[in-house]
C-alpha cells in the first residue's frame, strides 16, 4: 500500500481466498446430530410433560376408533363411514378438555345443521326431477358456501368459526354423495353416528385419561405472571443501583432486547405477549365442569383475563425501567447511589406486594393488603419528597457538585433542613475545590505556552466523555466547538444534566408503577369476591 514516508506495506489476499473465523466455522456435512435433536427433545418434553401426555391420549384415542375397522365384527356393523370417527377424534382432541369440548360442540352443532340441510334439499331437489335436481343442489351449495363464509366473520360468531366450516363441508359432502347414490337421509344418517361415535371417544379420552384443564393452565399461568412481574423489577433496580459503567454494552447490542444475564427480564417480556394466551385459555375453560379446586358453577374464568390485562398495565412500566437501564445515557453512579435507599425500599415493598397478590391467588384466598399497601405508598412517599427536595442534583443550575466525587446518602440528610442539606451536599465537591489561578484573567495573547497534560487535566477529559453523548473523542467534541472553552463548557453543563436527567426518569417510571398497584390490588380483589376466596386476615 502506497502512502507516507515511513509506511508498510501491507498485502491484502483476494477475498476467496481469506481465512474465515472459528465461530464461522461449521460442517458442511453431516451437520445432523441425533444426540442434539434427541437432547433437544428431551428439553421440549421434560419442560413441560403434559405435551408427552397429550401426544399420547391422541394416539390411544385413534387407536380405539381404528379398532373399529381393523376388526372385522364392528366394521361389518358401521362399514366404511366409521372412517369419519378417525377423521373427527384427529380434528376434534385439542390440548385442554374446555377447548376439546369447544370444539366438539362446533363439530356437534356445525354436523347437525349441515345434516339438516342436506336432507331438506336432497328430499326437494330429487322430488323435482333428475333435470332440476343438480341445478337445485348446485345452488345450494352456492347459498350454504356464502352464507356460512359470511357468518363466521361476524364479530359475535368467531368464536364459532369452526362449526360454520364444518357445516360447510359436511354440508357439501352429504348432499353430493346423497346425489350420487340416491338416498340423502341414509347418507347423513351414516355420516352422523360416525362423526358422533368418534366425538365421544375423544371427550372420554380426554377427561378420564390424565385430564389437563384450562382452568388450572390459566391459573398457573397468572400466578407466575405475578412472580415474573416482581422477579424483573427487583432485578432491574438491582442492576441499576449496582451497574458503575465499568462493564456497560454498546447500546448497538442492547436494543435487541437480548440480555442473557437477565432471566426475569424475558419472563416479564413474555408476560406482556400473554394476552392472547389468556384469552384462549379463559374461552376454553368456560366449556369445563366443574373440577379440582374450582367446583362452583358459572366459574369467573373472565375475570382471570381482566386481572392479566391490569397487570400487563403494570409490567409496562417494568419494561420502561429496563429501558432506562440499558439506554445510552446513564446518570452518574455516585448520583444513583446517593438515592439508593430510596428506591430500595420502594422497589423491594412494590415487588412484595405483587407476590402477594400472586400468592393469594395461587392459595385461592382473599386478605386485605392494607398494611403491605401502606407500607408501599410510604417508601414511594420517601422518595418522592428526597427528589423533591434534592432536586438540585438533576438540573445543570447547581454548580456546587462534582459528579466524579462521592455524595452523602440522601437518606441520612432527609431530617435535614433544606439549607443544610445544600451544604451537606455541596460540601465534599466545594471544600477541595481549587481557586481558578488569577493567570487565568490574562488575555490570550499573553498566556504562556501549553504546558503538558497533567494526571488531573487527563481525568477531566476522561470524565468530560463519560457526559458526551453521542460519544465521540474529547479533542474532536472540543475542537468543532466555535468559541473554545467559553462556549464548551455550558454545553458540558448541559449535557451533564440529560445525563442526571435520566436518574429522574428511572424514579418518576418507579413512583408510577406504584401507583398502578393500586388497581392491582382492586382487580385482585374483585377476583376473590366473584371467585368466593376462603377469606383470610392478613
């Protein structure tokens, strides 16, 4: 390579011929490894074993209607129809008994009107003569075929999808083979008892055989939402008040929301996708008997999905504070540290409160929160007034603190009286601060030459990047600013203040959370009223 005087000479291999990193490095043949798929299968099922019970229930549940037809007694009995019993076990065995049940009344519903139909047209189409009598059936089809496509769009009727598409083919088939073979009703009626003999065997099958009911699904399901919540504030404020900046990511790889070191905060994400999840499970527990804990009639699985909804509003502002986290711009340490307690307090009592909102669900009683929700609104209070009254620190207006020096506790100072805790404060960055040397009054024709760099001229620099944001380098940032150091240093100023700016952002999304507890604890409350909790003092 061509250049200065002084330069070498580097040689670029053709791209072809590159050597490739390690981590890229991977087999071109067999990349198949039965002992990772069998390990990866291994994971699926032992997460959650009810999906190995599952699997198997369908399997014994065909094998019963395939009995049918692989001994020759039965199928002499039902003949080749009975293919439709397989045909609605493997259509109609859903994951829970509520959605099962679901299910086989749309098949039940949607069968029985298609029958209905189909017999009532092949009876008018066949008495008008074999010349009308496809053009009738034709039409027909026509008219079922728009009628249940358009009903099944119907807000109301969505639950119901599923039967108007059974109506529709069971429809079409009944009638063209009725059509073919000249006998409507007895088409239908074989159609029927098969559909109907292989919906029983599913419904038994499913209930009798390791039952798995939404109703539970659905109350785990919030029940660990509740300790997701709590799991990811606690973390978040934790690493916040730990994090010093030493070991911080590029924000480039944060904004994926990958963090591996963060567990909780993945639960807490999934907890906000849940609404759907919970929506299926609370329409498909609605179709269940009573079962288990849950053993009164008109159970209020509606509820279940309002009081997920309330805590989605809550978990919002958890992934708001994970926000703040992992932004760019970060409040100095010893800032965040000085309002430790504070948040400690308010953090810890708000994420005990949610488990035990949680904990009185999962126990299925109901006890007053005052006392814990108290507890709450006091240490959320403490910090509301500590910002309040050190307000101060956050703005680029109080001149008389240096970020880069520790600051006293905040909660040491709180009894203070507001003149004090000024000095208190500005005392640690006001008492080693230099007199500027009067040489600095000179004008700039007389100064002398720039000395050398100092140790404590470095730091400065060091600490200027730690508040420039963009980030850049510190000679750059100074020598695109018009004016020199007269117009740098107010727009350090400024930017020293975003970044402490960002400690009041992490608080106000805190107090925030707090407050939303408290329709928490309503919705949880209603719940337990409509759910007939065992009542429990707290």
């Amino acid at each position: 390579m061509n250049g200065k005087k002084g330069s070498v000479e580097i040689d670029i291999p053709p791209a072809s011929k590159t050597k490739q990193p390690e981590t890229w490095k991977k087999p071109i043949t067999g990349g198949f490894s039965i002992k990772e798929w069998m390990s990866n299968v291994w994971s699926f099922a032992k997460e959650d074993s009810n999906r190995v019970i599952f699997s198997l229930k369908v399997g014994f549940a065909v094998l019963l209607v395939s009995l049918l037809i692989l001994f020759r007694a039965p199928y002499e009995v039902f003949g080749t129809n009975i293919i439709w019993s397989i045909l609605t076990v493997a259509i109609m065995f859903e994951y829970t008994v509520g959605a099962t049940f679901n299910r086989g009344f749309n098949r039940a519903l949607g069968s029985l009107l298609a029958g209905i139909f189909a017999v009532a047209v092949g009876e008018v189409a066949l008495r008008t003569g074999h010349v009308a009598e496809p053009i009738i059936i034709g039409i027909s089809i026509f008219f079922i075929g728009t009628i249940t496509s358009f009903m099944k769009l119907w807000p109301s009727l969505v639950p119901y999808e599923y039967g108007f598409r059974v109506t529709l083919f069971t429809f079409c088939l009944i009638i063209v083979s009725g059509y073919r073979m000249g006998s409507p009703i007895r088409t239908a009626m074989d159609r029927l008892y098969s559909i109907a003999i292989g919906g029983i065997v599913a419904v038994l099958v499913n209930v009798l055989v390791f039952p798995i009911w939404a109703g539970e699904q659905l109350h785990k399901e919030l029940v660990n939402s509740f300790n997701s919540v709590a799991d990811s504030l606690e973390e978040c404020v934790r690493k916040y008040l730990e994090d010093d900046g030493s070991d911080h990511t590029e924000f480039a790889k944060t904004v994926m929301d990958e963090f591996p070191d963060e567990p909780a905060y993945r639960k807490c994400r999934a907890t906000m996708n849940s609404s759907a999840k919970f929506d299926s499970l609370a329409n498909s527990a609605k179709w269940e008997p009573p079962h288990g804990r849950f053993k009164h009639f008109f159970y209020p699985w509606s509820e279940y999905v309002k009081v997920g909804a309330v805590l989605r509003y809550c978990a919002y502002e958890v992934m708001a504070l994970h926000g703040v986290l992992h932004s760019e711009i970060q409040a100095p340490y010893n800032l965040r540290v000085a309002f430790q307690s504070e948040i400690q307090d308010a953090s810890s009592h708000a994420a005990e409160l949610v488990r035990s909102l949680g904990k009185d669900i999962s126990n299925m009683k109901r006890r007053l929160q005052n006392s814990l929700l108290k507890r709450v609104h006091s240490s959320t209070e403490r910090l509301q007034r500590a910002i309040d009254m050190h307000s101060y620190l956050l703005t680029s207006g109080h001149d008389l603190l240096d970020y880069s020096k520790p600051l006293p506790k905040i909660s040491s100072t709180l009894s203070s009286a507001p003149s004090d805790l000024s000095a208190q404060l500005a005392e640690p960055a006001g008492s080693n601060r230099p007199e500027p040397p009067q040489e600095a009054q000179a004008p700039a024709e007389t100064l002398p030459p720039a000395p050398a760099e100092s140790y404590n001229e470095t730091m400065k620099k060091q600490q200027r990047r730690l508040y420039s944001w963009p980030l850049r380098e510190v000679d750059t940032f100074e020598e695109g600013t018009v004016g020199g150091a007269g117009n740098l240093l107010p727009r350090m100023s400024a930017l020293e203040s975003t970044t402490a700016l960002s400690l009041a952002t992490f608080t106000s999304l805190l107090i925030e959370f707090v407050a939303r507890l408290d329709h928490l604890v309503e919705a949880v409350d209603e719940l337990a009223k409509m759910a007939k909790f065992k009542n429990e003092d707290s």
